[in-house]
C-alpha cells in the first residue's frame, strides 16, 4: 500500500483512483496475481526527438502497447519496469526521466486465457516510468514484435480505444518534461 500512498496524483482521474484503493481492505492489494488488486509497472519509451514511441505486441489484446507486467515479490517498480522493459524490449541503452513514476493507473483486465489457463477478472494497479531511447537501438529478433512506432500513428497502432488517452497523456507529461 505505500506505494499507492507515496504517489502524487496529477489528475483528478488519478486521485480519485488513489483515494478508491486507500479505502479497500488491503488484503485485497498485493504483488501476488491472485488478488483481485495486484501491481504492475510498464514503461513509455520515447525517442530523444519526441517523434517515436517503443511498442510491443501484446497478443491477448491484439493492439500494440507499453511494454510492462507485473511486479515480482521483493521488487522495487522502478526496478520491475526497467526489468520487464529490458525483457520485453531488449532495447539496451535508455534513460530515465526519474526513478519515480510518471503516472498511476487503475486498470480494470477482464476474464481471459493466458498460456492455456483462464485467469479470472482483476485489477491492474499500474505504475508508469517513463524513459528516453535511442530509436536506432537493435531492439528486434526476426520473430518479435517491437517496434518504434511514430507518435503521430499512434492511432493506427493502437486498438484498444481506451488506452489512447493514456497514452496521450503521459506523452503530453514526457514532452513537458523538460520545462519543470
């Protein structure tokens, strides 16, 4: 749960998902996927230009999307979304904006089979860094899929509607970065 408590909200969205989870039982929070509310961090790679944002494939949704996934037991987030952003990815060189996340998202995933067994509807309290890249990384086997994708396409790439606005606006807060 400190980790819901020590982050800032920067929209009203953000806060009213904060003030939802400090008021659930907190056994129904934890790192461990059987709960109903567990922990994941992804990440938003963006080139140093701000034209390109580093995709992956995510065949349960059918829709290109952040790399991330869920938070192992006794990882920090920070240190969850560069492991999974690295396993995902391989990208090898990036940097981050900060070790604290850029956002915090409530993530309602439905009902759905996942390497042959059905995985009940749940939460996905998600924590978002965000990270520069090099587009001209190697980033790709023959057979993955990752990629950059320009920002400008994102629509074309991107089929899960509701992800959109997310995406646009920790964009917005990478692009902004710059002028705190």
């Amino acid at each position: 749960m400190h980790w819901i408590e020590d982050y800032e909200p920067k929209t009203t969205r953000e806060e009213e998902d904060k003030d939802h989870l400090l008021r659930l039982n907190e056994r129904l929070i934890a790192v461990d996927r059987k709960a109903p509310y567990h922990y994941t961090t992804s990440s938003l790679v963006i080139d140093p230009e701000k034209n390109s944002l580093l995709m992956i494939y995510h065949k349960i949704y059918r829709s290109w999307s952040w790399p991330g996934g869920h938070v192992e037991g006794g990882e920090d987030l920070f240190y969850s979304a560069l492991r999974e952003l690295y396993e995902e990815t391989k990208i090898r060189n990036v940097r981050p904006l900060s070790e604290s996340p850029i956002g915090m998202e409530l993530m309602p995933v439905s009902a759905h089979e996942r390497k042959g067994e059905f995985v009940d509807s749940h939460f996905h309290i998600n924590f978002c860094f965000g990270f520069w890249g090099d587009d001209r990384d190697t980033l790709l086997d023959p057979d993955e899929n990752r990629m950059w994708v320009p920002l400008e396409e994102l629509d074309a790439f991107v089929t899960e509607e509701h992800m959109l606005p997310v995406y646009r606006e920790l964009i917005r807060r990478m692009r902004d970065w710059d002028k705190k």
